[in-house]
C-alpha cells in the first residue's frame, strides 16, 4: 500500500468530484457520472479502464452507503486520470467502520461480502485512509490505463 493512499503518478490531468446522499440511488448515480466522465476523457463504456473504474465505483460506493453510513451525511467520490492511471476514491464519515486491508473470502453461503475482493480484482493497487480534513475513511483503487 502507498503512502497516504496517493498515487506515485503525476498529477492528475482530468478530474471529477461530488458529494452523494448516503443512499442506494446516490451510490448508482455515483457510478453512472463516473462512467460519464470518463467516457467524456476518452474511455469509452466499453473500454477496459471505464468498466474497471464504474465496476470498482459501484462497490465502493455501495459500502459507503452500506457500512459508512451516519445519518445526515454523505459519501463523495474523486474520481482523477493521469496518462498512466485512473484513480477513484470514495470518502464516507464513519471512522470506526474501516475495511481489512486485505480482501478477504466470505464464507460460501453469504450473501455479501464479495465487493472487496472485486476491487482487488480489477484494480492494479487499492487500499484505505483516514480522511485529512474530517472524520471517516477513504477508500481508493487504481488502475492502469
């Protein structure tokens, strides 16, 4: 894991963020605006580095709405592209509820738990850190353009 959660990469050249509400539609149109931009920067929806990233978005920001929930607050997602990596972060404001720092198996017959082992799936580096300026966590992934 890096240091911080930030990328060895140069600074970004494109990026987009914004604050969701804490629900299930926030966490969709969280997704969708991420495939948006980076449609909009050249990846196409069906390019690799689009469906990794809108892929990655979606978990991470189902379990900010899942697991990072305080009430009357909300999730936001950064999402930033240099030449060699798209990077998406999605920051909630439950300290106290952080992921393993390793995806781990479920047991066979849970219904959940598989989002992080998704993410470390698609993503070439991920991991999670407090947030700077308030209380709660980010949650970040990487991938390769």
């Amino acid at each position: 894991m890096e240091s911080l959660g930030t990328s060895l990469h140069a600074a970004p050249e494109r990026e987009f963020a914004m604050q969701f509400s804490s629900t299930p539609r926030g966490a969709r149109l969280a997704r969708r605006l991420v495939s948006h931009y980076l449609e909009s920067w050249g990846h196409g929806c069906d390019s690799p580095l689009n469906e990794k990233l809108t892929l990655i978005t979606a978990e991470l920001a189902a379990n900010a709405v899942r697991h990072g929930h305080v009430p009357e607050r909300e999730f936001k997602v950064r999402l930033t592209l240099t030449r060699a990596t798209g990077r998406v972060e999605v920051s909630d404001t439950r300290t106290e509820r952080r992921p393993p720092s390793t995806a781990q198996e479920p047991h066979p017959d849970a219904e959940s738990g598989r989002g992080l082992l998704l993410v470390a799936a698609l993503a070439e580096r991920w991991g999670t850190v407090p947030r700077r300026a308030a209380p709660g966590k980010t949650v970040w992934a990487e991938c390769t353009c």
